[in-house]
C-alpha cells in the first residue's frame, strides 16, 4: 500500500486549554420588538417618502457603472449623469407606452374570443371531460334560480285598492366645462407623474453627489472601522448592481423568443406578453408563472381546438428550462446571497408594505440588507436571516446532527466534505472538535447521562457508516500525494505538510480514557490507522479500569493508544500508562488529549509525555497516528518517586546487617 501523504499543519507554540480551544461563538444580538415594530410602522405609513427613495436608491447602484464607463471614455460627469438617467426612463417611458398602448387594443377584441370560449366549454360538457363539473355547476345555478323564483310568488300580491305606482323615469344631464373634462383626465396622471420626477430628480442627485454620500455615510455608520465600511459599501454595490444588469440581460433573452415564438404561434398582441414575461420575471417565482397564464388564456380563447394552448405552455416550459439551468448560471449564478426561502418571505413581506412595486423591488432590496448585516455588527442577524450561507461552522453543525440523533444526516455531511478531504482531515477538523463541544457541555452539566450515551451512540454510527469512504481510500493505488491543510477558508499558505507512515505490519489498539465520548474518539483514531494499513483493535472505556486492564490481550499488540477530551485527565492517564506497561513490559503507550487547535509544541508535548512515562503524548489526530505508527522502541518503566526512595532507605540497613552476619 502507497504510503498516503496528508499534509497537515503542524503544531503552534503555546498550548492551551481544551474548553478554551472549542469556546462558542457570540450570539448573534436580535433587534427587541420595540425596534422593530417602530421600524416596519415607519416603512408602511411613510411608504410615501420611503418607496421613491428606495426605486431611486436601486437605480443608483444600477446607473453608476454606466455613468462610470461613459466617464472613462471622456463625457464630463454631469453630462454622463444626466444622459444615463434620461436614457433609463426614456425607456421605461417606452415599455410603458407600448404596454398600454397593447392592452388598449386587446380589451378591444375580448368580445370577439367569447365564442370559442363558449365553443371549448360545450366541448368538454359534451365529452364528459372533467368528471361531470360542469353538469353539476349548471344544475346548482338552475336550482338557485328556482329557488328565488319561489321566494318571489310567495310574496303577497299588492291589493285592489292601492295599485302599484309605476317609477318615474329620471334623466340626469350633466353639463361639465372643459376645464373640469381636462381635470378629470390630467388628475389621475399627476400623482405617478410626481412620483417619476421626484424619482428621477433624486438619482441624478444620488449620481452627483455619490462620494459625498459615501462618505457621510461612512461617518454615521463606520467611522470607527472605515476597512469594514468601506468592503460593506463596494459589496452592496457591486452585487445589487451586478444582479440587476445581469437580471435584465436575463430577462431581455427570455422574453425575446417568447414574443416570437408567440407570434409565430399567431397569439394576438405577442409584442405585450413578451413585454410583460420581461418585467414579470423580476418577481422571484411567481412572475414567470403570471407571465404565462395570460397567454395561456388568450390561447384558450383564439382557436376553437387545444393545440394552440398545448404549444404555448411548450414554448414557456422550453424557455424557462433553458434560462434557468443555462443561461442564469452562466451569467450570474445564485450570487445574490440570497437563500430560497429568504427570497419567498421577503417577497411576502415587501409585497404587503409596498404593494406590487414592493414586489418587484423585494429582491435587490433584500440583497442589500444582507450586505449590510454581513459587515456591520449590529445587522448581523439579517444575514444570518436571509444570507445563503452556512450560519453555524462544520463541527458544530455535525454536534448539532449528532447530538439529535440523526447519525444518517451527518453521515451525508460527512460524505460531502470527503469528497474533497481525506479522513484524517475531516476527523481531525471537524468530527474531534463536535466530540469536543459534547465534552465540554458535560462539563458544564447541561447534557445528561442519556444524552451523553445518545451522542456517543450517533457518532459511533457515523463512524460506521463510513467504512465504505474509509476501504475506498485504503484500496486507492494512485501515486503519494500531499494534501495542504491551512485554515478554515482553505488557506494553505505557510502550513507544513506531513506524511502518514505506512501501518502494514502493526498492530495498535485504541481505547478511550474516561466516557463514552472518549470511545467515540478513539473509533476514529482506530478508523484512520486502518486506512494507513495497520491492524486494529479498541477497547471501550470500561475495559480501562484497574480490575480489567490485566484482562486485555495484549499479545499481539504493539502500541496503545488512550485518548481523552478532558484535558484535566492527566493524573488518570498517568496511572493507564503505567498499568498498561507492568501488563506488558515491551508495549509502546500514547495519550492523546484531543485538541481542536492542536496548538501543543513538540518540545511541551515530549516534556509531557516524559513526565506521564508514555511513549508520545499528542494533541490532533495526524501527531496520534505518527505516534501509534512509530518505529522507536518503547519508554522503559520507572520507578516513582516514594518507591526509589525507599529502596534508597533499605540498602544502608541491607549493608549493615551483612557486614554484622
């Protein structure tokens, strides 16, 4: 068997203390109710001030790289600004006009589809297509209608002398002047025609003024860390300005082939839904769903038979399918930041406090609160809300698995992470660690008994579950290769790198020191030399006991290895190494205390294991598996202290009495 090459870090100066090592992160500080309830009233009644300046602000960050390239090429900045900005609302104004000017001519020609509609409804009345619905519906109507029939002959007749007085027909004419006609019409406009200046004025202000802006922004928020700030604002804009330029170009390919392929289809006013799949398409979800129902209708009504409606729901699911998995990934991806469930809830929630308009704006609006959260402390819980990425670390997720009891749940975890890890790596940087956090729980006296069994019961299964990953990696024949361990983002950089010694031809046993969690570690260990070719046995903790350990076999064995995830296990690990030796003098004993760091120098760790009488004294798991696979010759029994002394005190007497004889 190839010997494996993992590199691995090596071991810092210093040490320190094993609860130390694995102490939690701060909890992430939510806003109290007061806040917010104050914080949504404020956005939903002041929707007025607050929505243009949201649109302008979203704007913004998508206008600035033009304005930045047209700068570039040599147009001075207010003249950038300002074609940038009427440019964007010229075409607006344009997809405006051109959808209205759409739905105008086909609410014109809704009268004349009546008569399919009717013709497909008879259709399927007459072939008995839905079990009978229609039939039921219709005699429901008639029934209702007898009914209120009867209701009215039971009415009593008016009487002879007080005949019924017929109504009075009454004509209102209304005379309006011209002024009031030119109110009537202008009036509705003058409120969204408002709200498009103050809109458009505020963007080529948030445009001019941008570095000023920044900058006092900077001073109210982040003074005190201009780094963060700075990152948090280069971030926003970039994402929220990059999703939305992508988003268009998006849309602008989805909507094209619709409106031809509508048109090819003979749909009528193909030019509006093609418009409308566009602008529907910013809703997350739901859009694309309401942008083809319409035409589903329309196709429903214009010919008398199914073919049409059958090749128009074809031509959306093709499209669909199409920009989804390749075209949206290419181009952007998921890089939002946003999670799925963020982006529903968020379009929920924007959707109630702004109405439609929220809804469209509810994607880029979230994305930057996540932004915001993400690099300023105090917001953090909106990136832990709605933020994509993994909120707790790999070994307190895996603790979290295991201490519930969903071994198989880890076990999936698990898998994917050695998909790119070897074992050793994995247990030594994510599953010691969750055993740590277990350990350090017990400590503290929140874990009970049973759920102190339960855990070491799930990790043991998970251990087992990966027999299959383990036997892959023992049976690979590839050439050694060095597997470069940095820090939690991947980092490698300055790390050293250290090569697993080949354990064919030895035999290690690993046992646990003091609980059931120590068990769970050593079947680990024991996991993990077998890979490197060894053989190995364990042996539970309660196989460690004085009355038991003379019971082991130790014939055939070579090395044992004792860990413990109490650091404060010195005194016990001690007795083990010295009882494991009397049961068998040429026997090689190393203690691990498991470390998440591992952050023990070589000189400390040897000092230790001197003063312990073991063969190696380890902290992570790749210095155990060096110590378990050693070819060095086992540490020689000494005497303690109190028994060298009074053999120190018996020879002067033993001298004394042969010189008398």
């Amino acid at each position: 068997m190839a010997n494996r090459r993992n590199g691995m870090a090596s071991p810092a100066d210093g040490s320190e203390d094993m609860l130390s090592a694995v102490a939690p992160r701060p909890r992430t500080a939510l806003p109290n109710v007061a806040t917010t309830v104050t914080t949504v009233a404020a956005l939903y009644f002041g929707r007025e001030v607050f929505l243009p300046i949201a649109i302008a602000l979203l704007l913004t960050f998508a206008l600035a790289p033009l304005v930045s390239v047209l700068k570039k090429v040599g147009i001075p900045r207010i003249a950038a600004v300002i074609a940038s900005v009427l440019g964007a609302f010229a075409a607006l104004g344009l997809f405006s006009f051109i959808v209205a000017t759409q739905v105008s001519e086909l609410a014109q020609n809704i009268p004349v589809y009546q008569t399919n509609i009717l013709t497909k409804i008879r259709s399927l009345k007459e072939t008995g297509v839905g079990g009978g619905i229609i039939a039921r519906l219709s005699q429901v109507v008639e029934r209702v209608g007898q009914e209120i029939d009867r209701q009215d002959a039971s009415l009593p007749a008016a009487t002879p002398e007080k005949p019924p007085r017929e109504p009075v027909p009454v004509e209102i004419v209304a005379r309006e002047r011209p002024l009031q006609v030119l109110q009537n019409i202008v009036g509705p406009l003058i409120s969204p025609l408002a709200s498009a200046g103050l809109i458009i004025v505020v963007v080529i202000f948030m445009l001019l003024e941008r570095e000023d802006l920044r900058d006092r922004f900077i001073r109210l928020v982040g003074y005190g860390d201009l780094h963060r700030t700075t990152e948090a604002l280069q971030d926003a804009g970039k994402r929220v300005g990059r999703y939305l330029l992508m988003q268009l170009v998006v849309n602008i390919v989805y909507a094209i082939p619709i409106a031809i392929g509508l048109w090819v289809l003979g749909i009528p006013n193909a030019l509006l839904w093609g418009l409308l799949a566009l602008a529907l398409r910013f809703v997350p979800y739901i859009g694309p769903i309401i942008g083809m129902l319409l035409p589903l209708f329309l196709a429903l009504a214009v010919a008398p038979g199914w073919s049409l409606v059958l090749w128009t729901a074809a031509l959306f699911v093709v499209m669909e399918l199409i920009t989804g998995n390749v075209i949206e990934p290419w181009l952007y991806g998921s890089r939002t930041g946003l999670s799925p469930l963020a982006i529903i809830v968020a379009a929920i929630f924007w959707t109630w406090l702004w109405g439609p308009l929220g809804l469209i704006l509810s994607t880029p609006l979230t994305v930057c609160l996540v932004v915001l959260g993400r690099h300023v402390p105090q917001f953090e819980f909106l990136d832990v809300l709605f933020g994509n990425e993994p909120v707790l670390e790999p070994h307190a997720r895996l603790y979290q698995r295991l201490l519930a009891g969903d071994p198989e749940e880890a076990t999936d975890h698990a898998e994917e992470m050695l998909e790119e890890k070897y074992l050793v790596e994995f247990y030594d940087k994510v599953a010691i660690p969750a055993l740590l956090l277990g350990e350090r729980d017990r400590v503290r006296g929140v874990m009970g008994d049973l759920q102190r069994r339960q855990l070491a019961a799930s990790a043991l299964t998970l251990v087992a579950n990966l027999d299959d990953s383990a036997q892959e990696e023992a049976s690979e024949e590839e050439e050694p290769h060095v597997v470069a361990e940095g820090d939690d983002d991947g980092d490698s950089s300055g790390e050293d790198e250290t090569e697993l010694p080949d354990g064919t031809g030895m035999s290690v046993l690993c046992a646990g020191g003091r609980g059931e969690l120590d068990d769970a570690a050593a079947a680990m260990l024991a996991q993990v030399l077998e890979v490197q070719g060894a053989t190995v046995s364990k042996a539970g903790f309660a196989d460690m006991e004085p009355a038991n350990i003379r019971r082991l076999d130790l014939e055939t064995v070579d090395t044992v290895v004792v860990g413990f995830l109490n650091r404060d296990s010195v005194k016990h690990a001690r007795f083990l190494v010295r009882r494991l030796k009397r049961a068998k003098a040429a026997l090689r004993v190393g203690i691990v205390f498991w470390s998440e760091t591992a952050a023990e120098d070589k000189e400390t760790a040897a000092k230790l294991a001197q003063d312990m009488n073991a063969d190696f004294v380890a902290h992570g798991m790749v210095d155990a598996v060096l110590g378990a696979l050693s070819n060095e010759p086992p540490v020689a029994l000494k005497l303690i202290a109190k028994r060298r002394m009074r053999r120190q005190r018996a020879t002067p007497k033993k001298v004394a009495a042969a010189a008398a004889s």
